[in-house]
C-alpha cells in the first residue's frame, strides 16, 4: 500500500490499523470481549450462539460450564450449569440458567454429572438444547444392593430461557436409556448427551450416546408431537442406530469402543438432494476413527441405517473427534469437515488435522479429502465449526481449534471457503496467548451476528473459564480510478514556467455486503511516486508541489470522505519532472492507496466501541498508474527495440603497460598460465546494429571469488569513453556504455582484473556479462565468459658431471675385495641445480628432484656406485631410498681421492684424443632405457626458496667397464633427473622440469693396444721427415731467403712497386746512421 517510509504522519496511524488487519482480516483482534466464570468451572467447555425472537429480541452466547457449582436444591456439591452472555463490554454479567433444580435422591444422582457438557441452539426463536451426559440414575438407594446407571441426561428450553410446563419438548426427560437393559454391554454406560444437536430443518433433535453397546455408541433422532402439523406425517420416529424397538447391537455399523455419537451434525443435500443425514463421528473406530453417514432406515422403520463410513487415515488420529457440515463451494452440496487432533507424521512436524472433503454430487466413495494439517503436538482440529460466511463474499468459512498451539496457549484458525472448495491457507489465527489464558480454542461457535452489522461474529472457548467473542468487521472494497494528464511527457514542452508538470486525478468509489450498508467513510489517501525505483537506492524523478509539510517530496496525502455506497469523490495531485534526469525511457509509476481514517457513526451496541469496517483482502490496496516519455530515436512505433550484440576475449596484459594480448585457446577455451600473480584483462566488443537506440545501456560483470575488478580502459583508437564502476569488494563492475546507445554505436573497452585470489582449487574461472538497457530487447542474457586456469611454476633444473670424461682400465678387482670407495674407480660428481623464479614452494606442496641412477647393466653388474649425497639451499634432505647410498659402506679416503684425480687428469690429456681419433672408432650410449638398470633416488627439496644444488658422489665401477666395455673406444652414460611436485590440484604445470647429464667413458692407453706397429715401420717415417724437411731448406736457399739485402738495393727497391719487401725498422736505423 505504500506506508512505509518517513514524513508520513497523517498516514501513520491509519496505516498501522490497515496493515494489523490485512494480517488478521476482518475479525476484531484489537477489541475483543470477554467473558469470565468461577475458577474451575469449565467455563466455556461448551458454546451455542442463540437468538430469542420473543417476548423481546435478544442475542446471546450459551456457555456450558459442566463443572459449576451445584444449585441450592440439587443436593449435590458440583453438578455443572448453562449460562447466557450477551455482548456487552463486561467481563462478568454472564447470568446462570436456573433449571434442574431438584432432585429424587432415591432415584437420581447430579453429583458431577457435566450439566453443560454439551449445548446446541435450534435457530432464531428456536429451542435449546443442553446435557449432562454423567447423570446417574438409581436403585435401591442406601440400600447394600444399591446400583447406578450413567445413562445421562438432556433439557431443552424454550427461546426465553424456560422451560414451558405447557410444551411437550421443555424439560429434563430426554433420557432415552433410562428403563432399558443395564450393564455396559446395553445401557447402563450410556451417557447419553456428550453430544447433541438440531438438524437443519429446526425439526428433529439429535444425542449421541457413546457409552452404549459396550462403548459402540448409538446416535438417536426424535421429535415431539410436531410432525403431523409440520410435515404431514403421522408416525414419525423415534429413530436409533441400533433400531429403537429391537435394540440390536449387530446393527450398529461400528465395532466396540468405537464411540459412536461422540460427535454430531446433520444436513440436507449430503448424499441426496432433500434427504435428511445424520453426520456422526466415532473417534475410536478400529484404533483410527472413522465418521459415519446415517439416513432414515425406511417409512416404516425406527431405524437409523448407515449410509457411507468416511474411515479415519492415520492410526490413534482420532478421527471424527469433531465434525461440521458446510457448503464451502456454494454448489447446494454439503460438505463435511472432520477434525483429528492426534494425527502425527512420523517424520514431520504435524500435530493434528482437518478433513475437508468436498461433496461430489453425493458420491462420496470417490472423495480424496484435502488435509489440512496443525503445528506438533497443537491438537489441531480439537474443534471444527461452520461459522457462517464472516466476510460476505457468498461462501461459508470455517475455524478449527488448536487448544495446544503455541505452547498451550492455544489457536484458532479460520480458513475461507472459495469456488473451488478451501482456501488451505488461513486468512485469520485466532491467539490465545493474547489472553494470558491456555487451551485457547477448546470450544467454537458461529454463524451468527451478535452486533447487528450483518456480519456473524465467532465465540471461542477455553479450558481456563474464559470465553471470547471476536466480532466481524464490515469488508469494503473501494474503487481507484486514476487518470494523468498529459498522457506522454514531451521534454521539449515546458507546461509551468521553466519546467514540465504532470497531474494526477484519482475518484474512489465503494461497495459492501449487504447492500443496505451504507455509512459515511473518511479515507486516507496517498500519491506516491516511483516506489519501486527509490526501493533500488535511485532518486525519484519527479516532485509533488501540493504536498504537506510533513510529505516526502515524491509522496502526497491527504483525507477525503464517501457520502455512501457508490458515491464518487475525487482529488488531484501536482508533479513537477526533475532537471537533467538520466532515465528518459522507462514510464514515470504513480501509487494511489487508501486506507479508512474514520468509524462509522451509527448506533452503539452496549457501550462497545464500533467498529471500523476493513479493506476486502482480495483487492488490492493501491493501484499505479504510469505516464511515459515521448521517445526519440525508437521507430514510428514509439517503441525502442535495440540490437546490442556482445564479443568478448580474455587478454593478458603486459607489466605495467596498456598492451593486451589475446591468450591462447584450447579446445576453444581461453588459458590463464599463471607463472606469477599478475592481471589479465577481458576486452570487451558492443555494438547497436541495425537497432533502435539503447537508453541507459550498461554492462555488468560479475566476477568470482578468485577474481576481483582491477580497472577499465578504454580502447585508445575510440573517442567514445566507457565508465566502469566498482563495487566495494570488486566483485562487481557496473560500466555505463551510453545513454543513448545509439544505433549502430560500437565501443571497445577492457576490464582488468587482478589474479591474486587464484589458489590451487582454482581450474576455472568465469565471468558473467550481463548487458542492460531500458530498450526494448529479448535476447539479452547473461553471458558466461570461462577460462581455464593454470598454474606455471617457474622451477627449472640442470645438471652437471664432473669431470665430463673419466677412464677405466687396470686390474680387475672384485666387490668383495674392495675396502674403500676409492678402489671401485674413478671419481664423478653429479651437480644438479634448481632455480626457482616464482613463489616459495611451501605455498603449493613439497618439490622432489628425481634422479634416474644408473646402478647396474643388464646382467647384474655395478654401473656407478652412489657414495653420498650433499645439498645447499635446502633444509636437512633425506634423499631415498637410502640402502641405494653406498649400500657396501665402504670406507672414503680423501688423499687417496686426490691422488686419483691427479692421475685422471694427466690421462686425459692424451688417451682421449687416442681413442677419439683412432682408426676403427666403437662407441656406445647407455640410457635407463636401454641395458641399464637404474634406480630412482627421491630428494625432497624441503625449504627450498630461490636456488639449490644437490651433489651426487659416485664412483664409475672400474671392474664392469674392464670387463663388458674394453673394446669400445668410450662409451655415453646418461643420467636423467627430473621435477615433480606432490599436490592434489591438477592444475599445475611444471616447465623445463627435466635434464639429463652426459658422462663420457674412455678405456686407459696401454702398450698392448699400440704393440703391432713394426719398429723399422717408424724408423722410415723419421728418416723420411728428416729428407722432406732437408729439401725444404735447400729450396728457400735458392730462393734467397737466407741472403741479406744490401742499402742501395735497399734504397732502389724503395722506389719500385708496393709489391717489394718493406725494409725493417733496424735497418731504417743503420741507413740514417
């Protein structure tokens, strides 16, 4: 309705009156009466509206209170009692009902017989009727042999209270078992009265009698000598489950302890157009409950024969507790309505139900019932009562007592009836802890209007001898016409001065049930502007310039009266249109609501305030209307149906640079290689072509949890400049992109965004792209930018031996033989050294070096042999496995070590290039791969930061090369190492995480490999030398080349050509000499 806000005094009150009861619809909550009995009474456990029609008019509730104290002849202490209440604003001018005021002690007993137990009113200058199902009757009393029978009691009163000596129908001998066969098997437990009721027709009346039969329960109908003057007939009942002349248990449809009669209703058009049906509850009926239909046996027939039995769903539910007949659904069927307060689900929080089961043209086999069901242990459907049709929308309603809900406090439920049956949703809840009272809504009674406004009013009981009585309030509709001139906003018109106003003309009309209810009515209005966009946090558009003092500038009220039903009354409103507003496409919405300021004035009933009549719930409170711009740019339809189109590729920026790169794709989908925290940047394409101008166009990126809104930039070639704006934690960027956009508009941008919430979880990002106008266009929806991710660890490896080349030869000597490392050969050291260009380690896992050792050939024989393993950079390294670390445990020896590196390294100067440059070169490549067995060692790499190196002593197994290698000229022995990362996250990639180091192996130079050159083979090639290089000093000879030049020769020669010799700088020096 629009009551919220501030600057709204006028409407305060009025709006806080209409809210509690749009809540609480049209039963008084606010005002209720009350009536109080004696303290422990039972005040209220029973209730009946009633009306006397003569000797003067008057409207009251019957209240039963079945333990009131006795009265001065009854000869008894508490014997309960029937009070009358009429509707007055005191909580104690409840007077008692003098009846059954005597007593034969040789005959009867009162002493607690529940006078009160029940009461029912048979309509407008009706009868009454009420019972006392304990009564006793008795024999041979104060004698040893004296017994008692529980067979119960019923009176019926006259309209006035009395009871008529002069009537057949007033008094107390309404007690059908007295004289029939005792025990509880027959009669003797009747308790005839725990239920009673009039049917319809204000002809018959009806008890039940659950005691009967051994608990099976009987229901019986009779009347008092009125059917031949009311309906023709002659004999007409009495009528009995169980049939009233034989008496026969086999004819009652139940089984024992069933309690027939528990509960009674009765009514017209159940199963038969104009057939009369009892309607009987019988709550214990196979441990369930069950509720039976009963029809007139035949013409002849005393008996009441079972029509239909409605069986109880759910075990120990009590079903058929209370029932009611209704037509919820005005079709001229009556419904049923049957209450089980002990239904439970199992595994749900249900404690107590209602059945509703709608009539189908008297079909009810077929009937599946609505459930309605009540809050855990609530006992929801205690009571269920047909209270009439309280807000006059032409179909009957219902309540149903909860007296455990809330606590025990208790509630009262009503629910409307509708077209198609029930509304399952309450329109009201009654409260007993409202009241300070508990086991609220024990008791029900309705459908009649106590306070003569045409609207009947609810009686509620309790437990705690309270009663309350809510009364209706009239439901009203009101009418909203509104109109606005003019009906399209031109900005280019100015209509007041320098500025554009709007008027707004809103005329209310009335209507209510019935018809002649036609009272004066003071409204509260308000004209409130742009609810909906003030409710986003954006100004409104437009001012009220008639406004009070106390009104906010987009609202304006006021009051205004209706004369009567269908009596129009108008008023009208004033707005001026901001200056330099953004939004010039979407239409500007007024509100007009209402809300009755004033009561009624009329008469008062017993000095109870009147009451105001309320909004009918099924209207609604307010309506809007909206004025539109004129718009340009948007067709000949006035319509602007724009054409934005969106392309997006994810970007990686350079370091502190505008320069965007598109990042690769696979299978289509953009990779983030994340080496180091840095931005990526999303560029962003739109366009408009071939549409109508998009107002207030934007984009929207909403971004995850690893991503975070950096900055914007626009694309350098355009002159159109795109605004991005942030949210406070980044997660979203609004970017405005024009307003207009106009047609065929393009616009480049890119949004960046920083990285640094990527984790090790993160495989994939995405990125949603909303783009919005308040243009007309279908097709804009939300786009899912996605990318995946992955993580670059900058951690690289490269190894080393020292020396590149080592040689084998000597002995041959065995393992076991061996003392110290330095007997097995020579001398190699593995150097691996790992960099790391990007964070620590410890943030994604724990590193290892790998390292494929080659310790054996293929048959078994030692390779290299492992001594120790030394690191720096790292922490304390436990490389494994460590039986593969000089497994001999032989004995190191570090001068033995130099001496053997001082006799590798003179070999090396001579034998290698031997064996290179041979004549029959053989040579092998030994790889892990190939005929050598090799071992992987395992080096965690602990601490690692930026660097590290991990040393690898080892020693080349002289014996194996001697024996499997000597023929070859040298051979290669790769060792391969490699970087893994022990991680769940899948994500992570390692580049440059392998090496592999080369080891090259020489056999030693000995005289046998040289042995089979002749000796006179070497003594021709020296004299052979000494010749050649005899005949190349005598030809220099010849040539002059060991004669010096004289100075004339030198000084002629000077000036010949360049191509002569130039003379020295020492003989320059003895010329000038």
């Amino acid at each position: 309705m629009g009551c919220s806000g501030t600057g709204r005094t006028l409407l305060l009150a009025s709006c806080a009156v209409h809210w509690m009861l749009a809540a609480a619809f049209n039963l008084e909550t606010g005002d209720v009466v009350r009536k109080a009995g004696e303290p422990g009474s039972l005040f209220g456990f029973s209730l009946a509206m009633h009306r006397q029609l003569s000797p003067a008019e008057r409207r009251m509730v019957l209240i039963g209170a079945p333990r009131a104290k006795a009265l001065n002849k009854q000869r008894a202490n508490v014997t309960g009692g029937l009070y009358s209440c009429e509707l007055t604003s005191q909580h104690d001018d409840c007077t008692r009902i003098d009846f059954d005021n005597e007593v034969d002690p040789k005959l009867e007993n009162k002493e607690n017989q529940w006078m009160g137990v029940s009461v029912q009113s048979q309509g407008p200058g009706g009868k009454i009727v009420t019972c006392a199902h304990r009564y006793q009757r008795r024999r041979f009393g104060n004698t040893p042999q004296e017994s008692r029978d529980i067979i119960g009691r019923c009176y019926v009163l006259s309209q006035d209270l009395t009871v008529d000596l002069q009537s057949d129908e007033d008094g107390g001998n309404w007690k059908f078992c007295e004289g029939r066969a005792r025990g509880h098997e027959r009669f003797g437990s009747c308790q005839q009265g725990l239920a009673a009721t009039f049917t319809k027709d204000y002809h018959y009346v009806v008890f039940g009698a659950p005691g009967a039969y051994n608990w099976k329960g009987i229901v019986r109908v009779e009347q008092k000598n009125n059917t031949l003057l009311e309906m023709g007939l002659y004999d007409d009942g009495p009528y009995e489950v169980g049939d009233e002349h034989s008496l026969d248990p086999v004819l009652v449809p139940v089984p024992a302890n069933s309690y027939l009669g528990f509960s009674l209703d009765s009514g017209h058009n159940i199963t038969k157009k104009g057939q009369l049906t009892i309607v009987s509850g019988a709550p214990r009926t196979n441990h369930s409950g069950a509720v039976v239909l009963l029809k007139k046996a035949g013409a002849i027939s005393t008996l009441l024969a079972p029509e239909y039995i409605l069986e109880g769903p759910g075990l120990a539910s009590s079903f058929g507790y209370d029932v009611a007949v209704v037509d919820l659904n005005r079709d001229g069927w009556q419904d049923i309505v049957v209450g089980a307060p002990q239904f439970f689900l199992k595994d749900g929080e249900v404690g107590g139900a209602v059945y509703i089961y709608i009539n189908e043209a008297g079909k009810w086999d077929s009937i599946t019932p609505v459930r309605l069901d009540g809050a855990k242990d609530s006992m929801f459907g205690l009571a269920v009562e047909n209270v009439g049709d309280i807000n006059q929308d032409s179909y009957e309603d219902i309540a149903v007592g909860a007296p455990y809900d809330d606590a025990g406090a208790g509630k009262v439920y009503i629910y409307h009836g509708s077209a198609n049956g029930i509304i399952t949703k309450p329109a009201q809840s009654l409260e007993g802890k409202q009241h300070d009272i508990k086991l609220f809504g024990y008791s029900l009674a309705g459908n009649m209007d106590l306070d003569h406004n045409s609207y009947p009013d609810i009686a509620v009981g309790s437990l705690s001898d309270a009663v309350f009585i809510y009364r209706a309030r009239p439901v009203i509709s009101i009418k909203k016409d509104v109109k606005v001139n003019p009906k399209q906003i031109d900005l280019s018109k100015k209509t007041c001065g320098n500025n554009i106003c709007l008027t707004v003309e809103a005329c209310f009309t009335y209507k209510a049930n019935p018809a002649s209810f036609s009272p004066k009515l003071t409204i509260a209005f308000l004209f409130e502007a742009e609810s909906e966009r003030r409710k986003q946090g954006l100004p409104s558009r437009v001012t009220f310039l008639d406004k009070k003092p106390t009104d906010q500038d987009f609202q304006s009220t006021g009051t205004l009266d209706l004369r009567g039903q269908n009596k129009r009354a108008c008023v009208k409103a004033k707005l001026k249109l901001q200056e330099n507003i953004k939004d010039k496409l979407r239409g500007i919405p007024v509100e007009v609501s209402v809300a009755i300021q004033s009561t009624v004035r009329g008469k008062r009933q017993s000095s109870l305030p009147q009451l105001v009549p309320i909004l009918d719930s099924a209207d609604s409170s307010k309506v809007v209307t909206e004025v539109h711009f004129l718009k340009e740019g948007c067709g000949t339809d006035n319509i602007c149906q724009s054409n934005l189109q969106l392309q997006y590729q994810f970007c990686y920026r350079e370091s502190n640079q505008d320069i965007f790169t598109p990042l690769p794709l696979e299978n289509g989908m953009a990779v983030i290689s994340l080496s180091d925290q840095k931005d990526i940047a999303i560029e962003v394409k739109v366009n408009n072509r071939n549409g109508d101008d998009a107002h207030e166009a934007r984009l929207v990126g909403m971004f995850p949890d690893s991503l975070s809104y950096s900055a914007f930039r626009s694309h350098r070639t355009q002159d159109k400049q795109v605004i991005c704006v942030a949210n406070q934690n980044g997660s979203q960027a609004d970017c405005e992109l024009g307003n207009p956009f106009k047609r065929d508009a393009e616009v480049k941008f890119y949004i960046i965004l920083s990285t640094a919430g990527i984790s090790l979880s993160t495989t994939e990002i995405e990125v949603d792209l909303l783009l919005e106008t308040t243009s007309q266009q279908e097709t804009l929806g939300r786009i899912k930018a996605k990318a995946k991710v992955v993580i670059e660890l900058l951690l690289s490896v490269s190894g080393v031996a020292k020396p590149s080349q080592v040689y084998f030869g000597g002995a041959v000597k065995g393992e076991s033989a061996m003392k110290s490392v330095e007997e097995i050969g020579s001398f190699i050291e593995y150097e691996f050294r790992i960099i790391n260009l990007g964070k620590p380690l410890k943030s994604f896992g724990t590193a290892f070096l790998n390292i494929q050792w080659p310790k054996e050939n293929a048959v078994g024989k030692w390779m290299l042999y492992l001594v120790n393993i030394k690191t720096s950079g790292l922490e304390e390294m436990a490389c494994s496995p460590e039986s593969e670390i000089n497994p001999l445990k032989l004995i190191e020896d570090s001068k033995l070590l130099r001496k053997k590196r001082e006799t590798q390294d003179r070999k090396s100067e001579d034998g290698g290039l031997k064996a290179l440059f041979s004549e029959k070169r053989k040579h092998k490549t030994l790889t892990c791969s190939g005929e050598v067995k090799c071992v992987e060692i395992k080096c965690p790499l602990q601490g690692l930061d930026s660097s590290a190196t991990v040393l690898l002593r080892s020693r080349l197994w002289n014996a194996t090369f001697l024996e499997d290698y000597a023929l070859l000229n040298y051979l290669d022995l790769i060792v391969k190492a490699s970087l893994s990362l022990d991680v769940t996250a899948k994500n992570i990639v390692l580049k440059n995480a392998d090496t592999q180091v080369r080891l090259t192996v020489f056999p030693e130079n000995t005289v046998a490999q040289f042995v089979g050159v002749p000796w006179w083979i070497i003594l021709v090639a020296i004299l052979a030398g000494i010749l050649m290089l005899a005949l190349l000093v005598i030809l220099l000879w010849k040539c002059g080349f060991f004669k010096r030049a004289q100075k004339d020769q030198y000084d002629a020669a000077y000036h010949k050509a360049e191509i002569h010799a130039q003379p020295s700088d020492k003989e320059k020096v003895t010329t000038d000499a």
